[in-house]
C-alpha cells in the first residue's frame, strides 16, 4: 500500500501539485483507516493530499487513471493470483466500475515479486507502447528513480507512472515557455496550451496576491493592543503595535477587447481575474468589440451575453460611452477599471473624455495593451488619447507580463489599502 | 466512542447533520488519524456545524476560538492576570512577606487567564477545538498556530511546558478571505464543503423544520438552489433557507408562487441589488413558476 499511495503522490506531482514527504505519509495512514472501498479511499486521499479545491479536478483524474492501471497491471501479471485477475478484468473492462479491493491485492501481489522479472515486463509493457524511442528512454529512467525513492520492487507499476511523467517534463517545459511566447504568435493550439498553463498561475497568482495583504509593519497605531501588552510590565515600555493592514474593498471592472487582435491576451486575462474574484468585493466583466457585452465563465468558456458580432470593429469610444451610459452604478469611488485592448480604434472617435470622466469618477483606471510597446501609437492606435486618462499603462505581450500587470494593480498602496498606486512614471507612459 | 468510519456515519446521522461521503470521510479521517480538519468552503455552507456535530458526536466540550484581525497571543492562549498580581503583591506587603515567598506564587496557575487555546490542551479529557475563520487572522498568528498544531504543547516562560493530556480534535475554518500559508494546508486534512445538492437541502429542511409540507420544502430547496446558481454578492446561506421555511411555516404558505416569494424575500437576500435581480428573473427559477 505504502508503494500505491507514493506512486500516486509522485503522480500528483508531476501534474504540478504541490505535495510534502508529510502529507504523504498521512496519506499513508489515512487510507489504512478509511480502508479500500473506493469511494472511501478516494476521499481519504483527497483529503490529506489535495488542499486546494482547484486541484480537485485533476486529483478525480489522476485517481481514476491511476486505479485503472494499478488493475490492469495486476490482470498482465502472468502466475498466480487467478481471483485477482479476474476482478481485475471484470473492472477494467467496465471502466473501473467497483472493484472494492483491488490495491490492497494489488500491493500485496507486488511485494513478494523480485525484481528481474519484473524489469522484463516493464520493458515490454514499454515496447507495447507507440511511443518514440527517446521517450521511451527517458521513461525507463524515471521509471528507475521513482524505485529507487520508494521501494526496489516496483518496476512493474513503476514503468506506469514513469511514461507519464517523461511526458509530464515535456509538457511543464512547453507549459512554461508558452508563458512568455507574446500573445501576438499564438494561434489557436498555443491558446489552449496557454489555457493549461494558466491553472497554475492562477494559483500561484492567488498566493502572491494574498501576501500583499500582511500586517503592516508601520501605519496606524493598535492603541489596545499595545496598552495591553505595555499593562503586563506594568506600563514601564511600551512596545507599539501597529494595527494590521486592512485591505481596503475593492470593486474590479474588467472591460476587455475581444476583437481578434487582441481576444486571446483577453479571454486568458479573464480566466486569470475570474480565480481572483474572491479577493475583491465585486468583480464585473465586460466584454466588448464595438457593442458591451457582459462576460462569463461557464465550464471553461467564455460566454457573452448578449453575443458579440466578432467579426465587427472594435470601436472603444462607443464602447466607453455605453459602460458610462448603462453601467453608472458600476462605476463608484472603490472601482477598479481595469482595461485590456491595444486601442485601435479603425479610426473612429476615440471619445477620451469619456475615459478622463469614468477617470474621475473611480478610483483608477489601468490599461493593459496586449501589443508590444515599439506598435503603440502607430497606425491606428488611439492609445496616446487615452493614457492621457488612465492611471497606469502597461504592457501584458505574455502571461507572464499579464499575471504582473495585475498584481501591480493589486498592490497596496503605502499606508494602506490595496489600491492602484498612481505611480508617476508608469511603465511605458508616454512622455 | 470507538471511532470507525460506521460509528461516525452513524454518530452524524444522530446529531442530525445530513452529510455526504465525502465530510464522513473528512471527520472520520480527522479523528482516526488525529489531525486537525482545514474545511473551506462558502459562507454558510455548515462549516462551522461540523465541529458543532463532531464535539455532540464524542459528548464532549466545544471550545470556540474566534478569529479576528489582530488577535494575538493574549487573547488566544493565556495572559497573566495583572489585576490579581498586584493585589497579591500588595497583600504581601502588608504580610510582611519576604520577596521570594510572594514571586513563588505569582506565577503559578492560580494567576493564569487560560484562553481558549490553552484551555484545549489542558483540558483533562478529548475536547473539540474549533478556530473559526481562521483567514481573518494576521499572519503571525498563523505561524504561532503550526507549532501549536504540530506538537500540542505550550512553553510559558514562567511557568513551564504545558503538554496535551489529550490531543483535541481541532476544526479549522475558513471562507478564503485570504490565501492561508502552505505550512498551514499542509499540516491539516483538508476539506471543501459545498452548498448542499437540491435534495439534500429538502433533506435538511425536512429535517430542522418537520412543519413544513414535503413538496414545499422540495419546492425551496429548489428554489434555493436556483438563486444560489445566479450572481448574487451573498448567496444564501442553509440557515437562512432554513429561516426562510420556518416563515413559510408562519404564514401558512401552501404555494410558493411568486406572491409568496416576493414577500419573503428578505429572509433570503440580504442585499438590495441581490433582491432587485432576483425579482426582475423570478418567473425563471425552478420552484417559482408553480
């Protein structure tokens, strides 16, 4: 058993979650607790490995492929174990329908196996693969690593999860170059990669976001706080306790271009602030072409309501002149603006004022243009008009650019409050 | 209570909590393998209940500690009881007491606030301790719960280590206000609490409030469940779904129509732009229409 748990915390790792040698040693014991009824030995794992519902999905996965394979290993398994084949078959025939004991079987039957043969089967179990050779090899050596942590018997279901993560190290490479792959060279495969990469950022993004919001160090004074802590040396010093810093309530307004220069930058930086929502006091999307449409996320995708045209022209001074006409209650003193386009505007009126007006009214107004810095203000870029009213400017080409930008918007503001920090020399401002 | 995975189902199923497999395992595991329960989830999703049903589950106490910003040690764990010192010291005096005689007491138990924490560990048998929303603590305060949760002891300077007789069963709570360390997440069993499904729900109403009739409390479960689907700043909560069908109850609602809704309303949102969009989508929920 103690294999099986580590062989799917290896697994769990390679899908990029995060997991200690402790939380794997509890997991050991929570399903020696819970025992091997499936649904029950689901949630023991999940329970003791998974502490991020947003891995939940992946986890569901991972276990399913995982019991299916530790079966059908177990049925390839020539020799003995007749009874365990059988209900191995009958599972895997059914899609891992109920087979209510089939690790323990299966840990039992692994233990006892020396290791040649097994290295055999291992071997073939690879061959038996389409796969190209130099995966192959790469596999059999992590297929090696992973018997080597856990135990020297495990070859046999150690070959499994070895493929896996051979191809898991491909696939974390592309994850990672694709974050800083400028949005303008996507197409559409690289956008679906990109919509994977984005999990873990989002994540990640969450973290860091979450940690602009300790105590301060300096600030208001915790008058209680420290007259207490003062009262038990009988007020002789006074050690100041500063009051915490509150993270002052924050609405966010999304308004994103979706034409197609710029939808794919857009759709992933709605994904990205949909998994921050929590964070803010109210977070509405819009999304726009030359009409305002409010954007959602069901399943994954991005469904506008009401539908856009896509294959209208942006036109951002309608587009504006609508958020301020439909949306005023939107726009309040604790509204963020953040808006995402390049500001081509096929030369239509730009309408700055109305931005210099939605401007004054809230309490920032930040722009993302998705489009590298040396194509702002040429051609049909309005985006000069603009930044003129915008309390920052700042260029997202990648992921990784777009996950900053939003953290610096996120940022606290000296003295308090997590608020857009009208910095005097925003990146890539105009002179 | 001898604590296996039936004896929890079962000690669940008398507390009335209407719980799925996946809470059972959660408790069972926390209390099996004994280590603190992180449960996240919604506001009013019954996370706090969980440590409500575990303590009535083992008959024992509840010790409560509710988190805030700014809470510190003090008011956590113990404090001196200065008032008591001085008074003390002040006895002595009149006493004639040597220095020493006095000092030797000062710091003994008799002088110690206990705060919730410490109260947990010292408590002679196995109690439940539930820190509620622990994300609005600082930081800090985090960091000084890892040690406490990992080893159950506590050092007071003048005082000594103080060991658990008994590990509690710790409950911790939180509703994601901020992102909670990985040290933390990592030392606890984790559980994600979800509203209830649509049936479900009619369970539990059916449960707390026997009065109302059965297809009514189906007709607000799914009711509920459809308003929960929507965009709303406060979904509402199991305990005001609940309130919600005692009202039924009260008025003697045998319908629920859109007249019926639209008058109780209130019960379910809590805020006004919540309430102005429900009413304008109302023929469309599940429930309303009959």
């Amino acid at each position: 058993m103690r294999r099986l748990v580590a062989q799917i915390v290896e697994e769990l790792r390679a899908a990029d979650i995060r997991i200690s040698p402790a939380e794997a040693i509890d997991a050991i014991r929570a399903v020696a607790a819970a025992g091997f009824e499936r649904d029950r030995m689901r949630e023991a794992l999940a329970a003791a490995l998974i502490k991020d519902e947003a891995d939940r999905p992946a986890f569901d996965r991972i276990f399913t492929a995982w019991l299916r394979r530790t079966i059908t290993t177990e049925a390839r398994d020539p020799g003995s174990h007749t009874g365990v084949i059988g209900a191995g078959k009958k599972s895997s025939a059914d899609g891992g329908g109920r087979p209510d004991k089939p690790p323990e079987s299966a840990s039992e039957a692994a233990a006892p196996q020396s290791t040649p043969p097994t290295e055999d089967e291992s071997e073939s179990a690879s061959k038996s693969k389409t796969q190209e050779s130099d995966e192959t090899d790469n596999s059999r050596d992590d297929a090696d690593d992973s018997g080597d942590q856990s135990d020297q018997s495990s070859y046999d279901i150690g070959a499994g999860s070895g493929e896996s993560s051979g191809i898991d190290a491909i696939e974390k490479a592309r994850l990672k170059a694709i974050e800083r792959l400028p949005f303008t060279n996507y197409s559409e495969l690289e956008f679906e990669t990109a919509r994977i990469a984005l999990a873990p950022l989002i994540r990640r993004f969450r973290v860091r976001a979450g940690r602009r919001l300790r105590a301060a160090r300096r600030g208001r004074v915790d008058f209680r706080r420290t007259i207490r802590a003062a009262i038990q040396r009988g007020g002789a010093m006074v050690d100041l306790k500063m009051r915490a810093r509150r993270p002052r309530r924050v609405d966010l307004l999304i308004l994103a271009d979706v034409s197609g220069s710029v939808r794919y930058a857009a759709t992933l930086m709605l994904e990205l602030s949909a998994g921050v929502r929590k964070m803010f006091r109210r977070t509405s999307s819009f999304v726009f072409i030359d009409k305002l449409a409010e954007a959602d996320f069901e399943d994954g995708h991005l469904v506008m309501t009401p539908p856009l045209d896509l294959y209208a022209r942006s036109d951002f001074g309608r587009v504006l002149a609508e958020l301020r006409d439909r949306h005023a209650q939107l726009l309040g003193p604790a509204t963020i603006v953040i808006i995402l386009g390049d500001g081509r505007n096929n030369r239509r009126p730009a309408r700055a004022d109305i931005l210099g007006e939605i401007a004054r009214r809230c309490r920032a107004v930040c722009w993302l243009n998705p489009e590298p810095i040396d194509r702002w203000g040429r051609g049909d870029s309005a985006i000069e008009n603009y930044v003129r009213h915008a309390d920052l400017l700042i260029a997202a080409t990648n992921l990784r650019e777009l996950e900053d930008a939003m953290l610096t918007i996120g940022r606290p503001r000296r003295g308090g409050g997590s608020a857009v920090n009208p910095a005097p020399n925003p990146v890539g401002r105009f002179a | 209570m001898d604590i296996t995975a039936q004896a929890v189902g079962e000690g669940l199923r008398r507390a009335n909590y209407i719980a799925n497999q996946r809470i059972e395992t959660a408790i069972f595991l926390a209390l099996a393998i004994d280590k603190p329960l992180l449960i996240e989830g919604p506001a009013g999703a019954g996370k706090t209940e969980v440590a409500k049903v575990i303590a009535a589950m083992l008959d024992t106490e509840l010790i409560r500690l509710q988190c805030y910003e700014g809470l510190d040690e003090a008011r956590a764990l113990y404090e001196w009881n200065y008032q008591k010192q001085l008074l003390r010291l002040q006895a002595g005096e009149h006493e004639g007491l040597a220095w020493d005689q006095v000092s030797s007491h000062l710091f003994s138990r008799d002088y110690l606030l206990e705060r919730p924490l410490l109260r947990a560990i010292s408590s002679p048998r196995t109690v439940v301790l539930l820190i509620d929303e622990i994300d609005k603590a600082d930081e800090e305060f985090e960091a000084f719960l890892l040690e406490l949760l990992s080893d159950f002891q506590v050092s007071i300077p003048e005082l000594g280590t103080v060991r658990a007789l008994h590990h509690p069963a710790v409950v911790l709570t939180s509703n994601r206000a901020r992102e909670l360390s990985e040290a933390l997440r990592r030392r606890c069993l984790h559980l994600f609490i979800d509203f209830p499904t649509p049936d479900q729900e009619r369970r539990i109403i059916e449960l707390k409030v026997p009065e109302l009739d059965e297809h009514l409390a189906a007709a607000a479960a799914r009711y509920v469940a459809g308003l929960r689907k929507m965009r709303l700043r406060k979904p509402p909560s199991i305990a005001e779904t609940l309130d919600w069908a005692r009202a039924l109850v009260r008025l003697g609602v045998r319908e629920l129509d859109n007249a019926a809704v639209r008058s109780t309303l209130g019960l379910l949102l809590k805020h006004d732009e919540d309430r102005v969009a429900v009413e304008g989508k109302a023929g469309n929920i599940p429930g309303s229409s009959r």
